[in-house]
C-alpha cells in the first residue's frame, strides 16, 4: 500500500475533497437519467457541439493518436485508467495491450458497464471498479502508467492529486491525460458567466497557467498539444461552404504552435498531456520562469 502524501493539504481540506467526491458520485451515477440543471445541460451541448466539431476536422482522431503514441507499448505495464467511467474509445484497447488494467471511477453503474466488456474480451489481468482514487481505502499498488482522460482537472487542490498520483507511479512513471483549460479570455469570460448556475461546479477546475506550474513540479512534460486554440473560433465557419476546410486550416495551426508553454497554448480550450514522473519533486514549480522541457518555449 502507498503511503498517502500529507504536505500538499491540511485534514480539513482533504476531507472536503472527499466530500466533494461524494457528491460527483451521485452526479456520474445519475447522469444518463439525470442531466443536470439548465445552464449545466446548455454548457454540456456547448461541449457537445465542440466535440462534433473536433471529429469533423480531425481533432479527436489527433489526440486518441497522440495518445496511443505517448504509451507506447504497454507490454509488463500496469496501467490505471482513472476516472474510467464506462471506458472511453481507447479503454479496451489500453487493457488489451498491457499487462495489468484497473479501471477506476467514482460510478459503480459505470465500471459495471466496463467491467462486463472486459469479462466478454476474456481479459482476465483487466478489472474494473469503483472507488475514489483519494479515499485512504483505495490501497492498489502502483503503477506505470495513468491514463487520466478528462479527470485530472476533477480536483480542487491540485497539488495534492499531483501529489498522490507521484506517490502512485513506479520510478519513470507517466501520465497520458486530457483536460479542459481556462487559460483563454474567452473562455475565462464564458465561464464567469456560467459558474454560479453550473450544477458540477465543484469539482471542474479547468487549468490555469498556474496549474502547469505544479505540473511541473512532480513531472517533467515530455509533450503537450493544445486545441481549439485558434480553432475555436471556427465553429460558425460551419455554416459557410468552404468552411470546414477554413476549420482544417486552424486546426492544423494549433497543432504547429499549441505544443508548447506559451500564447498559443493558452488560446487553446483542452490539453493533451504526456507526463513522466520526477524521481524527486521539485522545491517549487516554474514552467513560466524556467523552462525544464527540451524545446519548450517561455512566453513572452
Ligand atoms: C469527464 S468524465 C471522463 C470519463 C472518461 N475518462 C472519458 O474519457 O470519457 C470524469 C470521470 O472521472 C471520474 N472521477 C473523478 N474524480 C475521481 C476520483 N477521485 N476517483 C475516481 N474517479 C474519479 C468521475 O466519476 C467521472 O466518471
């Protein structure tokens, strides 16, 4: 069993995150019946209609693939899929390839639904199960490798996930992760103005600059991409005849200039993330200042 960190937070704070799990529980659990408030469902077809519009010009194809690539190959790897809920289209395939797979969420319905695809593909080192990834009674061993879609901005104090998560990770250990931002002056501004109604408030905590400052601390980034940076602003280019070509084109200016710290990233609406575990943490962060990653530029 790993030894839970304890400098990021006080008990108080790790309590409330607890208690905050327990309500996104109840969220995940309901949601294919329960879809949430006005606002939360508008934002949630907001996103929907991103996600469409990524498909069209190849954006999830971009990052399944730059996901796959940063695995690599999963043989005597063991491999935590976090905040699973009922596998996402690389899931199956993760559990396929490695050595050991625990799917891991909050929502038992959903890792049944997991689970039972799993026991159908006859993949025995594959398991999927519910359970809070912060409660002291989560006691796996560790692991290779976290394939963390959409969940690490799930945290309210971030630090102490990272925390967790390093203390979690075998030496060389990575992170394949893939979460919304709030870098952007548009989004901080859309946002602002929907918080106060969002019923899953609590625990979306979309990165901030600061947020890869403490990224960096436990990890070194080995590659990021940034989209919906430029692209964003294709949307209602949509309706236009030549519009989905216009898309193409702002897409593939994300991909050159959105993979690296700086106003390009931050433009952007999500990030992809391929993270390798520091042996030690370092005193403090820095991405901004002092850039650690070959390559990676600071902004101006
Ligand atoms: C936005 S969904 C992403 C689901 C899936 N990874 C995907 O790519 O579609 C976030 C999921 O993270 C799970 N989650 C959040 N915090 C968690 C925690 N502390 N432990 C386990 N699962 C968690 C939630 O239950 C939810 O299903």
């Amino acid at each position: 069993m790993c030894a839970v960190p304890q400098s990021a937070i006080s008990g108080a704070e790790r309590n409330e995150m607890l208690g905050i799990n327990r309500q996104q529980r109840q969220f995940y659990e309901q949601r294919r019946t329960q879809r949430g408030n006005s606002p939360t469902r508008l934002w949630r077809h907001g996103r929907e209609l991103a996600w469409r519009w990524c498909s069209v010009v190849g954006a999830t194809a971009t990052v399944h693939n730059l996901h796959r690539e940063w695995l690599g190959d999963l043989q005597g790897k063991r491999v935590l899929d976090l905040g699973c809920y009922t596998g996402n289209p690389l899931s199956l395939e993760i559990a396929q390839a490695s050595t050991s797979y625990l799917g891991l969420d909050l929502s038992e319905p959903a890792v049944q639904v997991l689970q039972e695809q799993l026991r159908a593909r006859q993949l025995d080192h594959a398991t999927a199960r519910s359970g809070d990834f912060l409660s002291p009674e989560f006691d796996a061993e560790q692991f290779d490798v976290v394939y963390a879609c959409a969940v690490m901005h799930h945290f309210k104090h971030f630090e102490y996930f990272l925390e967790l998560v390093w203390s979690r990770l075998s030496p060389g250990g990575c992170i394949v992760s893939y979460d919304a931002m709030n870098t952007s002056w548009l989004l901080r501004l859309s946002r602002a103005c929907y918080r106060p109604f969002q019923s899953d408030a609590a625990w979306e905590y979309p990165f901030s600059r600061k947020s890869f400052d403490c990224i960096e601390k436990y990890f070194e980034i080995r590659s990021i991409q940034g989209i919906l940076g430029m692209g964003k602003w294709g949307l209602p280019l949509l309706l236009l005849p030549r519009g989905q070509k216009a898309m193409r084109y702002m897409h593939s200016y994300d991909l050159r200039h959105a993979n690296r710290l700086g106003p390009a990233l931050w433009r952007c609406m999500h990030v992809a993330l391929h993270l390798q575990r520091r042996d030690v943490p370092l005193e403090s962060g820095g991405a901004l200042d002092a850039p650690r990653v070959p390559g990676l530029k600071v902004p101006t």
